[in-house]
C-alpha cells in the first residue's frame, strides 16, 4: 500500500483531487492488500499469511510434534502482537480450522480440548484450549532457518518472517483452501498426499506430461469426511485441465436389514463442509412440509462416528429411489466447486492447472534444495576456514603459545606470524587448553576431511540438474511413504461411483410393488385384479360382454394400449380400477375414438421392439420406449388412412432374423427382417403383395428355431421347412402348410 500524505498545514495550500482518481486509488490498494494477504493462498506453501505466522510462531514457541502443549492464547497473543495485527477472533478461528480433521485432510496443528464439531459447535475460548504441530507442519518449515527463503520485516520492522515456508509436504492440494477476495475467489478441494507424491515424481520423470496422465495418479479429490464422488471421468479430467469446475459428492449410505422385510437406511459420511445438525435440521423441515413423500423419520444415532437413520414410510419402498429422492432435496449430495485461484511466485494471483500447481511446487523445492546446499556450503567454508586455522596452531603450538603469552596484541601478531584469516585467529585465541591435546588434533584433520568430501559432492549437486530432481525425488518418496494409503491418515477415504439413472416419479413411488393382472374386456372395460389370476375362464363380464385381454403385471408398471387408429396409450398399473366389479370403460381413462377398437394390451418393457402393421400390408419396427404416451390423448405411431386400420402389435425377440404374413386370401410369406424398416413414425413399407383383401397376420420369429402357430384345437404347432415360403418383401407368397388355422392367424 501507498505511504499515506500528510495534509498540508497552510489552508490556503490545498491541491483539489478527482474523487473518482482518488477512490479508484485506494480501492485497487484495498484490493491489492485483500487478494495478496488474505485471500489466495499461496501456490509454493498452499498457505495464507494468517496461516503461515501461525506456523512461525508455534516453531519459536518450540511446539514440535512430540513437545508439551501449550495455550492457544499464548500462540494467538504472540501472532496478533508481532505479526499479524488483526483481530484476535479471526486468528484463532483459522487456527481452530487448521485443527479439525474433520475439515482440514492433514492437520497441521495437534490441538488439545473443545475445538468444535462436525454439527457445527464452535470451539472453547482460546483460553480453555491447547496446541502444537503436527508432522505436517513440521514438513512444511523443515530447514527454514537454513536460508532456504526469504524472511521479510514484521508491520512494525522489528522482527522478520518468512516470506513462504520451504514446503516439504504439498499442502496447497493436500489440504486445498477456500477464500473471497475482490473480484476473485479461490476454492480448492482437499487431495489424497500419497496420490500428489506420486503424480509429482511422475512430472519430475516426464517434465511435459499432461494433466490427462497425472489424473492417473490424483484421481480426484480426497475429503476428510468421506463421501462418494458421482461425476464422470471426462468432466474430472477437464476441470484439472482448466483449474475451474466442480465435483458432486454424496453421502456414504447402506441398508440395514431390520427383519421380517423390515429395513432402514444408515448414512455414515456426509459431504465435506456439511454441518450434520444443520443438514437434520433441514431434512426434518422437509419432512414436516411433506415435501420427502418416502421418508417416515430421520435420526441422528451418531456418537464418536456418523450415523444418520432414515426410516422408509413403507418397506416396500426402493431404497435406491427413496435416497434419490433425498439427494435431490438436502445436502446429502453437495456441489464442491473447484476453482486453482492462486499466487504464483507468491505475487501473481492465476488460476492454475493441476500440473501447474505441480510445477510450481517442484520448482520452488528446487529453490530451496539450491538455497539449503550453498548455505551449507557457507557453513563448511567456515568451518574449514577454522579448521585450518586449528591445525596451524597444533602444528606450531610452542609459538603460538610464546605469542600469546609475550604479546600486548596476539592476534595481529598471530596473523602476522602465520597469515592466519581474522577468524582463524580469533578462533585460535578462544581455545580451551584441554583441546591442546594429540588427539583433539586427530579430531580435527578427521572432521577437516570429511567435510571437504561433503563439500565436493555438494559442488557436484549444485552442477547437475539430474542430480537435485534426483534428491528431490527421495525427499517426495520419504513424504509417501510417511503418508501411504496403508496408514490411517493416508488412506484415501472418498470413493468413486456412477449416479444410478433413475426417473424420480414421487407419485408412482409411492405405489406399493405387488403382483395384479389385468382384464379387458371385448368391449375396452378394464380392471386390476390382486395377484396373478391363473384360471382366467372363472371371471365375469357384463351382459353381452367377454374377455379380450388377460395378462399378468406388477402394480407399478406401465400398460401400453394400441388402437385400430394406430395410436399408443399409457395406463398406470397401480391407478387401474379395482376388481371388485367388472372395472370400468377405457375411455374414462385415454381419448380412444367411438369407432376405435384396442388391437393390443401388453406390459411395457423398456428396450424392447415391436412390430406394427396396417390392413393394407404396411409396416415397420418401432422402439417400444419410441410408443410410451405421456397425455391421455395417447401418441401416433402407426399412420392409417379409412377404411385402413392397425392390425399388428406383435413383440419382436432379440433373436428373431425373419418375418411371416399371412394375408386374407391365405398365401403365407416369410422374409427378412433386415428388409423390415426400423422406424420411430409412419406408415412403413409394404410386408406383402395382395391381389385382393389384404393382411390378416404378422409376427417375427428365429427361422432356425421354425416358424410356431396355435391350430384349432389349441395345440403349438411348429415348422421348420419353411424354403418353398421364403422370399423377398412386397412378393405375394404361397399357401401355407398342411394344418396351418383357418382363420389365418398365428395364434
């Protein structure tokens, strides 16, 4: 920020400003101060500033994993007083987040005592808790006093910090980092270490892999409360790719068997972030507004672990639907955004790829691992300086001895004498007389040599570039293998997984599943009857009334109607009148014409065929899902023109490779079905030539297993000789074989 202007002591001197300029000056400061100090995390550390002092100050506080705790107060006043003048609310709070495991993936803070909970409680007072790192953020400042980054002054100059911590652990991804600056935002979800340390290694390898390879290693991201990623592969990859997207994550449910058809749903792990009181809360709201028409009660059961039960209102519920149902309406399923919004360089605010992140994060332990070796080379260059200076000494100890004793000023003296270094000799000077012996001096041409060898092979690091990504590679792997997938903290805790295709009908939900048939009668009156009628000859129709159509259904499926109009109709099962009576007239129920008369009635089956023909001959094959209605004025699927009219439904079996017609005037004609036209709407194509009347049957069948008909006396009877009847379409065929019906159908 700008240096602020005093104002000018003469009234008479006043400079007149734009108020536009002026405002626009200082809301880019603010701005500035907000995205850099604030906001964005920093792409090297993954950390914010608040963050990063906290760490500092807990290392000089001494905090080490394996240290005593020690008051939160203490860690907080020392921040606020010398690093960060914020509030002290709002550095606690961080440092409470950097606590919870249930919201950072690797806490970088070992807190002791009341720090909040997955409902939402906050945590105790900061007098009331305790503190210390964890192996975590010991990794990330490991070597930081080896001049590994730069320290800057504190907001009052009389302390320094560092500018960015050496990092040794990927936190920015392990740990992801949410925040609002001005006109940005950052949102990054928490990642699995060992699957950054592997992805990481794979870059240093192949420098210019692309983020469709990484994702192999980092298959997505890694929340500390579990749960069940449901987005696909490519939409994974392309967010990486971009640095903007989002992931849908679910919670983890089973189905507890209750007995006797009994059963509960069971949640064990919400989404990340979601506060579990008030997602209960919410899901109870719900249900008294009537608006989870499946669900009869949700209890929380939970203790140390989660455990949410749902109950069904009925048993006959399906699970699945019902926890569809619940996704779709709580936060059972929550959208986590994903948007690599950082600092690159700590001072550049990007949206970055997820091989970027990589990148730079490789990139700056370089840095470090080149500013570490020459601080140790700084160190032994010292120490040889020294060492040399020692063995000066030992090698003309009666005169350095005479020197010291007889001379007002010994050290020019010594440096005259020997042309010792000003640190050799003061070095000499400050010796105590027990280090005067041999061995101390077989010591030190020991310690002399091996730091010369340590000295060489560090020069040798420094030259080669294979060398340093080599060094740094064991370093990546020692932090794997502390954070592998076969320890606690490292297993990976959220899963992959499909959402299931679902339709959510709530009002065809609710129907209970059992067993009915349905009867239609020659006269279209229809009823649902309970269970599966075996003897269909003991029902009764109305005065002057028959049967037509008796088949076997469940009470939530969907009954297809096809009309002498070539129109399909939809009924609900379950909303079929009951059986009591003789049902009532179809025409209650679809917009079915006066003269119209119902061809077909069957069950519907999604995915499967059927054939449509017309009296005229014509016909083609129609996807069944193609003929469902969703009015009651039903759909047009087979066009007709009078005295035309639909004569065909007939199923058409995967295996089925040819098509038999049989017209009025009894020719029988097999061909094809390849030459049959597979069609959505319309009239078709001509099945077969007719010198007079027209068709009278249709089917298709395997011409392997024989063409099947059902002869007068009700038997089946089968054919598989069938060469002198087959032909191309549109021919006019020939008699069919001894003993085929009379009345020219297949049965």
């Amino acid at each position: 920020m700008s240096k602020p202007v005093k104002p000018p002591q003469d009234p008479n001197n006043i400079e007149p400003i734009q108020l536009r300029e002026a405002l626009e000056e200082r809301y880019l400061a603010y701005a500035l101060s907000t995205i850099m100090h604030r906001a964005l995390p920093d792409v090297r550390d993954g950390l914010k500033p608040v963050h990063r002092r906290l760490l500092h100050v807990m290392r000089l506080l001494r905090l080490d994993p394996g240290a005593a705790f020690k008051k939160s107060a203490k860690i907080v006043g020392d921040v606020m007083g010398g690093y960060h003048p914020h509030g002290d609310q709002s550095i606690y709070d961080a440092l409470v987040r950097l606590a919870q495991d249930f919201s950072s993936r690797y806490p970088l803070i070992d807190g002791q005592g009341n720090f909040g909970n997955v409902d939402g409680d906050s945590a105790a007072a900061y007098r009331y808790t305790e503190a210390r790192m964890t192996e975590v953020a010991r990794l990330l400042l490991e070597n930081l006093d080896e001049d590994t980054v730069d320290f800057r002054p504190n907001y009052d100059g009389t302390v320094e910090e560092p500018v960015v911590l050496p990092g040794a652990f990927p936190n920015l991804l392990a740990n992801g980092a949410t925040g609002i600056a001005v006109g940005m935002a950052t949102s990054i979800p928490p990642h699995n270490a060992a699957e950054l340390c592997d992805a990481a290694l794979h870059l240093i390898k192949f420098p210019n892999a692309g983020v469709e390879k990484l994702t192999q290693f980092v298959i997505g991201p890694d929340f500390p409360t579990g749960g069940i990623v449901i987005d696909d592969r490519a939409s994974i990859i392309e967010a990486y790719k971009t640095g903007r997207g989002g992931f849908r994550v679910r919670a983890r449910w089973t189905t507890e068997d209750l007995g006797r058809g009994g059963w509960q749903i069971v949640i064990t792990e919400i989404p990340y972030l979601v506060q579990k009181s008030r997602l209960i809360e919410k899901c109870a709201e719900l249900l008294t507004a009537k608006k989870l028409p499946l669900l009869a009660d949700i209890r929380d059961e939970s203790t140390e672990d989660i455990r949410i039960v749902l109950e069904p209102k009925s048993r006959t519920v399906d699970p699945t639907l019902m926890m569809e149902q619940m996704f779709r309406n709580t936060e059972l399923e929550a959208r986590i955004p994903l948007n690599m919004n950082v600092l690159s360089g700590g001072k550049v605010p990007v949206v970055m790829s997820l091989a970027d992140v990589l990148r730079e994060w490789l990139q700056h332990r370089k840095t470090v691992l080149v500013r570490r070796t020459n601080f140790r080379l700084a160190e032994i260059a010292r120490r040889l300086e020294i060492l040399g200076g020692y063995l000066i000494a030992y090698l003309n100890l009666d005169e350095v001895i005479r020197i010291i004793r007889e001379e007002d000023e010994p050290k020019p003296a010594l440096m005259k004498r020997f042309k010792l270094t000003d640190n050799q000799a003061e070095a000499i000077l400050n010796m105590r007389l027990r280090a005067l012996r041999k061995l101390e001096e077989m010591e030190i041409r020991t310690e002399n040599g091996n730091l010369i060898k340590e000295q060489k092979g560090l020069n040798a690091l420094l030259k080669s570039d294979d060398q340093q990504w080599q060094h740094i590679s064991e370093e990546i792997k020692a932090v794997k293998e502390m954070f592998s997938k076969k320890t606690p903290l490292g297993k990976r805790r959220t899963d992959f997984a499909e959402a299931p295709e679902i339709d959510l009908d709530l009002e065809q939900s609710m129907i209970e599943k059992e067993p009915v048939t349905i009867v239609c009668s020659e006269k279209s009156w229809i009823r649902a009857m309970k269970g599966h009628i075996e003897d269909s000859t003991a029902l009764s129709y109305k005065d002057g009334d028959q049967g037509k159509f008796v088949l076997n259904a469940q009470s939530t499926d969907k009954i297809m109607l096809f009309s002498s109009s070539g129109k399909f109709f939809t009924l609900e099962a379950g909303k079929l009148p009951g059986g009591r009576g003789h049902g009532e007239p179809v025409r209650l129920m679809a917009d079915l014409d006066s003269t119209d008369s119902i061809v077909a009635l069957f069950v519907h089956a999604p995915g499967t065929k059927r054939l449509l023909a017309s009296t005229d001959g014509d016909g083609f094959v129609v996807l069944e899902d193609e003929c469902v209605a969703t009015t009651r004025k039903g759909k047009q699927v087979l066009n007709v023109k009078a005295p035309s009219e639909a004569l065909v439904c007939a199923p058409v079996a995967e295996s089925d490779n040819h098509v038999a017609t049989v017209g009025n005037n009894r020719k029988l004609l097999i061909f094809k079905l390849s030459e049959l036209s597979e069609m959505t709407r319309g009239k078709g194509v001509r099945m077969q030539k007719f010198k007079d009347g027209g068709l009278s049957d249709a089917r298709t069948f395997n011409l392997k297993e024989g063409l099947s008909w059902i002869d007068s006396s009700g038997r089946n009877f089968t054919v598989t000789e069938l060469k002198d009847w087959l032909g191309e379409r549109a021919q006019a065929g020939r008699l069919p074989p001894k003993g085929f019906p009379k009345n020219n159908r297949f049965g």
